[in-house]
C-alpha cells in the first residue's frame, strides 16, 4: 500500500474541490449576510450585544429560562415587559394579517401529532444538521458553522489547517488566529483552501482537520454525521406510542386542508394561519433569541391554483417599495435593488403576485412595528439553497449587530405537501375549479382483472391494486404500450400480464376540474423579530450615552403611559388613583411610579423601557384638574384636563395593536403646550429642566 502523508490528501482533495462551483455557492449565503454591512452602518450607532443584554435582563424583558439552577442553552423566559413586547407583535400581525382579511382564518393545531406526520413530511428523514463530535471533550458542533483553511509561510510554505467557528470575516480572523498559533506575523490564509467542514466527505480528510478548540489535536474531529433536529416523546402511561414536539406549525395546516376548504364552502383560493410554539433540538443554540430550541412561529398557507397565482388585492400593494437581493446580484455585483412590488412582478424578478402580495405586506408589517426601514432586504434563495418542489423564496432579512438574519420566509413551495400527505394517508387534497365553458376530455381508466390478480399475487394483490391506483393518465397509456409490446409490464417490484389489466379510454364533457393547490408560505419568527426591534429601538439621548432611550412605536410599546408624582406630597395621591381608574377601565397598559426621587430620574427610568408618554400630576393639577402629557421621543409637554387623558392616548397609541399610531404633533395640536403658558397662573409658576417643565407654587409654602 502507498503511504500518502495526510496533510497531501487534504491538498490535493482542496486543489480539487477549487474549480467547484458549490464552493462558492457554499460560501456567497455567508457573504451575502454581511454584504452592505459598512454602508448600511455608516453615521449610525452601532448598538453593542452586552448593552442589549443587559438592559433585558434588568428590565424584565427576557432572561435565560431557569437561571438558577443554570438552564439549558436555547430556552428563554420573557419577563413582564418581554411578554407585553411580544404580544403585541403577535396580536399586530394577527389583526393585520388574518381579522382584517376576508380571505384568511385562523386555526390552531396540537403541538404533538403522529409521527407518521412527520414521517410523510420528510422531517424524520431529512430535517437534520451536520453535526461533528470532539472525540476529547465530547463537544458537538454543526459542521456547516466550522470553517477550516490552510495557513502559509510568506514563502509559501505549508504551516498546516486551522478550524475555528464562521465570523463576519473569516478570512482576517483565521488569520490571526494563523499568527497566534504558529507564532509568525508574516503568515498568511490561502483563501483558495477555505471550505466549511460539512463540506468533507470524512475519511482521512478528517484526519487533517484541528479542533477548533485547540488547534494543536489535529484529527479529533469525527466526520459529519446528520442529526436530526426534532425532539421525541412518549405518549401515554406504556410509553409505546411515540410522537414528535413540532418543529414547524405549517404541518398542521396542510394536514386539516380538507376542513379548512369544507369551512370555506370549497371556494378558492384562501389562505389560513395560526401562531403557536415550535421546537427545534439545536446542536449549537446561540445569538440570544436568533437560535433557540422553543420558538414561537406565526405562519400563512395561501392555497392557490398552480397555474393561477395572481391575487385579487395585489393592486393593493403593488406600489409598495422593497429592497431586493436576488440570486444573480449574490453570485455577482453583490448590489440591492429597491423596487416597487408590481415592478418585481412584471420582470420577472419575483416568480408571481401572490408571492409578492406577502412579500409587500410583510414590509409594511415590518415597518409598523417599527423596524428600521434601512435595515430591511428580502434575499432570494440560491439555487443551491431551494427544496426540490420550491418554486421561489425569499427571506425579510434584518441587520442587526449580528449581521443580516432571517426573520421571515417566503417560500412558494408548489404542491410538495398537500401531495404527500395524499399519498401517504390514501385521501384526496383536491380543490376544484369550475370552467367558464364545458370542454371535452379524455378519460384513460384501467381495469382490473381482480379474480388473475388475485391468484397471481395473493397476499400482495392489495399492493398491486394500490400501485396501480397511483397511476397517471400519462403512466396508464405507456403501461398499456408496454404491456402490447411485451406481453408483460412492471409495477413497482411487481411484474403484470396483458391478461391483468385493460386500459379504456373514453371522452366526455366536463364543466368542472380537479387540481392540488400550490401553497405559498409566509413564516414569521415572533422571537427574532423581538430580537430586531429591541436592537432597532435601542437609542441613547443626544449628548447622554449613559441615558438609554428605547423608542418602542406606541403601537408595540409594552408600557404606554407612566404616571409619576411631581413630589411625594399627600395632596396628589387622590389624582394618582384617579388617573389609574381611567386607564384601567380604558385597558391602557401603565405604570405608576411614586417614589421619591426626582421626577426628571423617573422620566429617564420609564425612558429605558420604552414608555412613550407620561402623565406628571403638579401643583396646577389640583387648582385646575390638568395634568402635563410628556411625548418620550421629543420631551415635548402638553397641559391635558384628566378626563381628555385616556381618549388622547387612544389617539397617539391606537385602541389595539394594530392600529396606526397619530403622530404627536398632530394628536396633540388643540392642547397649550406646557413652554407656551403664562408663566404665572392661579399662584403657580413653570420650572423649566434639562429634562421636563413642571408648575410648582409661585410662592414657597410654608
């Protein structure tokens, strides 16, 4: 046997591997995440992740779940303020997306449903990751998160392979880390070398890789193996039966298809969503909320005619502007396109108006919450990237510190499910269309010889009849051309006689047709969204770095009025409880904060949780029954009577969720601004701060 030294297989297996074009197909999905990164930054705060974290944590928005018994990575608890942030997402996305649309309802699906779900899915099959194993430590990692290359001397010399997570800039990382390593500062990266280790076969490839948490074990890493991502459960005392935790709640709308089109009286097209929980067993759960193993998921299936994909409100949107990064701007200039929905449509850019449709609302969603516009892409899937039944999809990618992340799919994904759920439970997922005309069809059918096969087959004569079921009319007609041909034809592992089967065809008049609807999918991620916006809202006052201003859109904001005191004097306690009582009864989510510090420190307290206005009770209140109406954003003050309080927040916040926030300057225009009043009225004069106006006694009281 010819001994070849280890670090020349890896060459020549590299040297290879260069002229293919998966290689670069591989690695443009990780560039194209950081592609615009500067210019996109550029004169904008960039907001650091152990800020974000740390607000979250001391705030009540969202802490690793079970934290004192040291949780498991992946599983978050949204605290009092997280939770408020959340719901209002979801009940935004849903009153936009499912009550305020004729065309769409609601369902709401078990969270555990048969493996055999998952089986015809393809999910106990296929949904998995690359995983690779340090034989040392036991650690696990997803092979297509390494990335490993070749470390050169100046002079071109070999050094060896280094391995280390996928960063923002592979190349300039594993460079230094090449220089730490190997001790030389002239040591480069060949870059033709770099590959993500779920690209090796394994073998004694494998024995040239390091690990990445030490370079100097080289061959510790076991090749990658998938490994399959859904989590499993018993069901029932014996433990017999087994289930899966979902990992997607799309399953549970295309498993009801037949239901949902009953309750619809057959009509077509429709779509319907639900919101729910899924769960994703990650090998390397990471980035806070971005990569979780529980996650809440808020998803449409619009059903639709496979040759009719045009929708009937597209008109609606078709003038709304998107960024686009298609599959040729990737692999070549690495340039967005902003573009109107129509316009993408018309050339052809994205495959059809229904895909648009949810794209176009999906970006008016997006900037309803209040991301940042800026900061918003929609990504086409390479090639490469696509299931084999997807006809188009494009992803609502995010920048966030963390680079470009996925926060919405939007997959175009053919008729790939209602079909295999057919097939794998013998019913019929079927719409039907009727025709304007009565046309004239050809009908082949075959007959069977049930007695022949019978007696041929026996035990399998029921698998031959359901192979033979599946047929198509295309299928039958070369069947029938076989059988004349050779007297004998197969089906499946089974072989038939000319004597089995006869094959009639026939023409008749129809008014009518069946068909499998295509399904087209938005998937939203509530969870990452929560992630974007709490970085999007992220801000510090002009001039104050130490003061955090989270400039939450009323709409969303957990909190959307605090109510504080001027002093901590018993005179104002009645208007306090008076206050709440409104707003209580009107379900305006507030908070009182009476403590006795400064009313400027509290303003800046509410400030960092994102409170969008405030109601500070002063000496004028209890002369005149008013109160000053503080906006977060500008630190502009209005004088409001308290009985108009509650009508005005409607007015500024919206009644749900959904509704469109009036801005302040508008809402407010038939209140005196606070700066605008006589500085002396009824014994009270204005305090003018750095920070607010307040009225305290013109005279000091004794």
């Amino acid at each position: 046997m010819c001994c070849v030294p280890r670090r020349y297989v890896l060459f020549f297996f590299l040297l290879f591997r260069q002229g293919c074009s998966y290689i670069r197909n591989s690695f443009v999905h990780h560039c194209s995440k950081k592609i615009g990164l500067k210019a996109s930054l550029k004169d904008e705060v960039i907001v650091k992740m152990e800020d974000i974290v740390s607000l979250c944590r001391r705030r009540g928005f969202v802490f690793g779940s079970s934290e004192i018994y040291n949780g498991f990575n992946g599983f978050y608890d949204y605290g009092p303020l997280g939770v408020e942030l959340k719901k209002n997402i979801k009940d935004r996305w849903w009153r936009d997306m499912v009550q305020c649309r004729d065309d769409i309802f609601g369902l709401d699906s078990s969270i555990i449903s048969s493996p055999l779900v998952w089986e015809a899915s393809g999910h106990v099959g296929s949904f998995s990751d690359p995983m690779v194993i340090d034989k040392k430590s036991g650690k696990r990692f997803r092979a297509d998160q390494l990335v490993c290359a070749l470390a050169k001397k100046e002079n071109g010399e070999d050094l060896g392979m280094l391995t280390m997570l996928e960063s923002d800039d592979c190349i300039s990382d594993l460079s230094a880390l090449a220089k730490k390593y190997f001790k030389d500062k002239t040591c480069v990266i060949d870059e033709s070398t770099l590959i993500y280790v779920s690209e090796l076969d394994g073998g004694d490839i494998m024995q040239s890789i390091p690990s990445p948490d030490d370079q100097s074990r080289i061959g510790d890493l076991t090749p990658p193996k998938p490994f399959n991502l859904m989590f499993e459960t018993k069901i029932g005392p014996s433990g017999a039966n087994k289930g899966f935790l979902r990992p997607e709640t799309a399953q549970g709308l295309f498993v009801n298809f037949k239901r949902l089109l009953e309750y619809n009286s057959g009509k077509m097209p429709f779509a319907a969503a639900q919101i729910g929980l899924g769960f994703r067993n990650e090998i390397a759960p990471k980035n806070g909320l971005l990569r979780v193993r529980e996650f809440t998921m808020a998803e449409i299936e619009h059903f639709v005619h496979p040759e009719e994909k045009d929708h009937p409100k597209f008109l609606i949107i078709a003038d709304t502007s998107m960024v686009l990064f298609d599959r040729d701007a990737q692999m070549g200039s690495g340039k967005t396109m902003c573009i109107s929905a129509g316009d993408a449509v018309t050339k052809k850019i994205i495959n059809n108006q229904t895909l648009a449709y949810f794209m176009a609302r999906t970006q008016l969603f997006a900037e309803k919450i209040g991301l940042a516009t800026n900061k918003l892409r929609f990504r086409q899937h390479l090639k490469t990237e696509m299931a084999h039944y997807a006809a188009d999809c494009w992803d609502l990618e995010v920048l966030t510190a963390y680079g470009w992340i996925e926060c919405v799919g939007h997959a175009d994904r053919a008729c790939y499910d209602l079909k295999v759920h057919a097939k794998a439970t013998n019913t019929v997922n079927e719409a039907q269309k009727l025709l304007d005309q009565p046309k004239e069809v050809t009908c082949i059918e075959f007959v069977p010889n049930r007695k022949l096969i019978g007696q041929s087959f026996k035990a399998d004569q029921v698998q031959v009849h359901a192979l033979l079921e599946e047929f198509s009319q295309d299928q039958l007609l070369k069947l029938d051309e076989e059988l004349e041909q050779h007297g004998k034809a197969a089906v499946g592992k089974f072989e038939i006689s000319r004597d089995m089967i006869q094959i009639k065809t026939s023409k008749k008049k129809v008014e009518s047709e069946k068909y499998v609807p295509s399904v087209i999918e938005p998937s939203f991620g509530i969870g990452r969204l929560v992630h974007a916006l709490l970085e999007h809202s992220f801000s510090q006052r002009e001039g104050d770095e130490q003061r955090v201003v989270m400039r939450f859109k009323p709409n969303v904001a957990p909190v959307k009025c605090t109510i504080l005191n001027l002093q901590s004097n018993a005179i104002f306690i009645p208007f306090v409880a008076k206050i709440e009582n409104l707003l209580t009864a009107a379900s305006i989510a507030h908070k009182t904060d009476t403590s006795g510090q400064s009313v400027g420190r509290r303003y800046a307290r509410a400030d960092e949780i994102g409170v969008p206005y405030g109601v500070t009770i002063d000496f004028q209140t209890v002369n005149d029954d008013s109160v000053t109406l503080r906006d977060r954003d500008s630190m502009a003050q209005v004088r409001v009577p308290i009985s108009a309080i509650p009508d005005l927040l409607y007015t500024l916040c919206g009644r749900h969720a959904s509704d469109q926030p009036t801005p302040w300057t508008q809402a407010t225009q038939a209140f005196p601004k606070v700066d605008e009043q006589p500085a002396i009225k009824n014994g009270t004069m204005l305090d003018h701060t750095p920070r607010a106006t307040f009225s305290r006694p013109a005279k000091p009281i004794l």
